[in-house]
C-alpha cells in the first residue's frame, strides 16, 4: 500500500555515492536498507545463467550489470529485486497520457522508477544513465527520491508531477510503474512458512528463464553506457523545480 507519512524528513533517503543509482532507487523506494550492491550483483549473475542456459550459448560479458563495476544495472535485475518483496514493475508507455495513467491509479501504487540519459563531462561524447524514485504516498502526493537530491524533494502538485514527468519523457527518459503485488504473503505468515519447509533457498533472480531470455536484448542494448559520477551529481542537488 502507498506510505502514509507526516513529514518528508521522516522518508528513508539515500544519497548519490559511488554511481550506485541502482541500489539507492530500490532503498528509496522501499524505504529501507534493503539491498546491497552484493545481493544485486547476485540477483545480475543469476539472470546471465539463466539467459545463458535458456539461449544454449556462452555469455561471457554480464549484459544485466556495469561492466565498469558501477552500480548500473538493467531494469530486468530492479525487477527481480523488486519481486523478492512482492512488487511487480511495468513499462509506462509513452504513446499513453501519463495524467490520465496516474489518475487511475489506487493503493496498490509503491511509486514509479525514472531511467534517464545523462551526458557526464568528465568523459566527452559518453552517453551515461541514471535510475531514480518517486514515491507515491497515501494521499496521492508525489515525492522525488532522487539520490542526487540532498533530501526528498515533494512534488507541488498532481500537475506539477505530470509537468515534469512529461519533460522527462520529452527529453528520450522512461517510467516504469511499481505495484504491490495482490494478495502478498505477510511478512510474518512467510517466515513461519519458511521455517517450516526444508530450508531450501529459492533463486534470487525472481524471474524465469523466458523473461530472462527475452531481457538479454535490453541488456545489450544498455551495455557501454555508463551513469556520471557522483562530482556533476553534486551540482544537480536541490535544484528548484
């Protein structure tokens, strides 16, 4: 369900360090510390043995994260992630009225996750990336998690939301909706349930081989661009909307 809170001070937020974008939007957004760059980096591993194994072919570069080492990841491991803790993630496409979409929206809406190209200076002609959060709360407000931001920035509006969040699709951006998924397990009645199994573990990638075959795409298509760094991240913070 969307969180319901009495300041934004009160909101989990992490700040921008060390490119990882990736990691900070998922915490933001769950609002917890809840990965780490080592269970992501699990979650994009697991993702090329299955594509490897539903393709029958070598993959040798891991198309699912930076080959840098950064904290740039394919969408395909935010949704696995996202899926451990019961949330599903899908593409707004942009041919739709992004008002009209957020209008229909209920409950069940945690936020939206935002990819956009960035054009680091540090590196001429580099085409960069950068994943960021936006909560949804109880009431229907919007408030931008970004991790370049020093603190979360409320939106002022439902306009103003849907003013910038067209601005970022203008600008060759993209969203993707996240949802609790319906009837999910509590917490507690899971725990209980896993104590009572064999203790096996499921596989941390959440997600099948199809999808991941079908993934492999966008991972190549994202390979060799990478996010800026946290220098010209510091110059975007608390910029006034």
């Amino acid at each position: 369900m969307a969180k319901t809170i009495t300041s934004v001070r009160s909101l989990y937020h992490e700040c921008q360090t060390q490119g990882q974008c990736g990691k900070h939007t998922l915490n933001n957004l769950l609002q917890g510390p809840v990965f780490s760059t080592a269970d992501l980096d699990v979650i994009a591993e697991n993702l090329r043995l299955v594509a490897q194994e539903s393709l029958q072919t070598t993959i040798w570069k891991n198309p699912y994260k930076s080959p840098l080492g950064l904290g740039y990841y394919d969408v395909s491991v935010l949704e696995a992630a996202l899926n451990q803790h019961h949330c599903s993630l899908s593409w707004f496409d942009a041919r739709r009225d992004i008002a009209e979409c957020l209008g229909q929206q209920d409950e069940s809406m945690v936020g939206l996750i935002v990819h956009v190209p960035t054009s680091p200076r540090w590196i001429p002609f580099w085409k960069g990336q950068h994943w960021f959060g936006i909560l949804r709360l109880s009431n229907g407000a919007y408030i931008d998690l970004d991790s370049r931001l020093s603190q979360p920035v409320p939106y002022a509006g439902f306009d103003d939301t849907i003013a910038c969040l067209s601005d970022i699709l203008k600008n060759g951006g993209r969203l993707f909706l996240i949802h609790r998924i319906a009837d999910a397990p509590d917490e507690s009645e899971e725990k209980q349930t896993e104590g009572e199994g064999s203790g096996s573990v499921a596989s941390p990638s959440g997600t099948s081989s199809m999808s991941a075959a079908a993934a492999i795409g966008k991972g190549e298509e994202e390979e060799g661009r990478e996010e800026e760094d946290d220098e010209e991240d510091k110059e975007e913070e608390d910029a006034p909307r």
